[in-house]
C-alpha cells in the first residue's frame, strides 16, 4: 500500500461510515442521530470532517433534510461494501471463537444444487462437523467470476457454456454430469415420444430459465445454428418453477434428467430424452489453483471429486494417505 493509500485509510472511521450510511437511508441528520443514539450536533460533525478528509462535498443540505451529490453516491456504495465486508468478516471470526475449524465458500448453479450438491454436502457434513460451507447459488457466467475474483474458493458450474471462461485461466476437475430432457405435459402431442432432437422441439413455447442460465444460452446457440427462432416466452428463476408452467400448458422446456426425477411430483409431466450431443453436459469443479485452497477447502474437493470403485476404501479403512494429511494437518484426526 502506497504512503498516500495508507495516510487516507486512517483518515476514515468506520464510525463515520455507519453514520453516513444512515443518514442516506433516512434523508435527515435527525433521524440518523434518532436512530443510531447519538447528538445531531455529534453526527453532523462527523459528516463535516469525513467531508474533509475526501476533500469534496458529499451531501446536499436543505430545509427538508439532505441529499447526495454524485460524489456522495460513490461513497455510499463503497461505504456499503465496507461495512458489508466487516459483518461477513464478524461472523466468520465469531464461528471460529465457537469451535468452527474451518470455512469454504462455493459458488454452484442451479443444476448443480438441485441434482447433487444436498447429498454430498451433507454427507461431508456429517464426517467434517467442524468445517463450514457458505454456499451461493449463482448463473455459471457469475460463479467462474467469483472463483475468478477470489469472492468464491470453490465453483460448480459447466464452464463450456460461459463464453470467455477459458481466458479466465482457471482450473478445473470434474464433477459429476447430466442430460437435458425435454420436458410436455402428459396431454402433449408429443408425450409418447422416448426421444426427440431440439430442433423438432422449436416447433412449441418454450418455457425456459433466465437468460444467463447455461441451459438457456444453449438453447440460444442452438436454434441460432438451426437458423430457427427460439419462441421463449416465459423465463422463471426456478426448475419446479418451470414445470408448473409446463403443467398448466404454458410450453415446453428442457430441464435436466435427474432434476426431473427429484422433481416428479410437480404436475403430471413427462421427460423425453434430447438425442443432441450438447445436451449431454459435465459439471465441473473449478478453483483459481487447486493446490494452493486452504486445507478444508481441499478437504472438500477431494469429497466431490469422483473416484474409481476399485480406488474407494472399505468400510472402517481411512487409510487415505491424502484424506489423512490434509485431517491431520487441521487437527481433525480419522473423522
């Protein structure tokens, strides 16, 4: 950190901070005082003196109460962040005070969650009780972006569907895959079909997620290879979401075949098998580098990652010697 960075960090309080963020939210250096219990005289000194130590005006005074200028709006987001950041840093410092050994943050789409991540999040759980899981559910493009930016230690996702993922210089190791099927309800005209390509799908509505879903963009890549319109007209942010629309005979849509089978109570629906080869996907395991995630987070790559039958230890045997090094190294012993 430069002389000049350092000497403007210890210009600003996180006190003053708090009390600029309120006085935003509420539009008066009154209200703010109310609330944050303390002398309006009090906060609007700290006001003035943040207001010096930026060197520019940040907030508008009037009869009415105040308002920002633009420089004020710039603060306002980075003070956000800021004090954000220091009640994430709280809780994860205050989890570690009552016996949490550890921390992962994983970033997955929703295909992942849906389809595999409950059964083997859990069953790591169980084994690593001390380790906690911070897992945010995000559209593929936002998940190699989080990995990409250090926000996320862990991303799962299917990173042959982000454009520019391979610039992003990240690794990765599989996961675990799946297959699109076309999704009709029971009275559909084409409900007795076993398969189908998408190109005779793009005959009906389609009922598909949001726009930056990795099944949505390879629809959109798709039927612009078949130069044939994509007719989405309903977008939802939710599998069971999208199958009730497809119940209630709002289209067709593509959802992904073990998603479908957890998901068959929602409506009297039937999934159809897509034969195009990309609707074949492989979800992926993805880290900045691997080698260098802290220990638990290594702990549960190594849980996620496939193994070999053969390669898989019998029962009571923990002899693993890399499960045991990296136990062992957080104090964890043969859990």
């Amino acid at each position: 950190m430069k002389s000049s960075e350092r000497s403007f960090a210890r210009r600003i309080d996180l006190t003053s901070l708090q009390l600029f963020v309120a006085v935003c939210e509420l539009g008066s250096i009154g209200r703010a005082a109310e609330r944050e219990f303390i002398a309006a005289s009090a906060v609007s000194k700290r006001l003035s003196d943040l207001e010096t130590a930026v060197d520019t005006q940040l907030l508008y005074r009037h009869s009415r109460g105040v308002t920002l200028t633009p420089a004020g709006e710039s603060l306002l987001h980075h003070a956000r962040n800021v004090l954000f950041g220091l009640e994430r840093m709280q809780g994860e410092l205050s989890e570690y005070a009552d016996g949490v050994r550890g921390h992962v943050r994983v970033h997955a789409n929703i295909s992942a969650i849906v389809q595999f991540l409950p059964e083997d999040l859990g069953s790591f759980a169980r084994e690593h009780s001390q380790i906690k899981i911070d897992l945010q559910e995000h559209l593929s493009a936002d998940v190699i972006q989080a990995v990409h930016e250090g926000t996320a230690d862990l991303g799962i996702c299917n990173p042959e569907a982000v454009p520019g993922a391979a610039e992003m210089e990240l690794q990765s190791r599989p996961y675990r895959s799946d297959h699109l099927m076309l999704v009709v309800p029971l009275s559909h005209a084409l409900a007795k079909r076993d398969a189908i390509s998408f190109e005779e799908a793009l005959e009906w509505d389609i009922v598909g997620l949001q726009s930056g879903s990795s099944i949505s963009q390879a629809m959109r890549s798709a039927s612009a290879q078949l130069r044939r319109p994509l007719r989405q007209r309903i977008q939802v942010t939710s599998l069971d979401a999208m199958c009730r629309m497809i119940d209630n005979g709002l289209g067709v849509g593509l959802v992904p075949d073990r998603a479908f089978t957890l998901m068959h109570g929602v409506g009297n629906l039937r999934g159809i098998q897509l034969t195009d080869d990309w609707a074949h996907r492989e979800l992926r395991l993805m880290a900045r580098d691997f080698d260098a995630l802290p220990v638990t987070a290594r702990l549960l790559v190594e849980h996620l990652s496939p193994r070999p039958v053969a390669d898989a230890p019998a029962p009571g045997d923990d002899a693993d010697p890399t499960i045991r090094a990296l136990h062992s190294s957080i104090g964890l012993g043969a859990i």
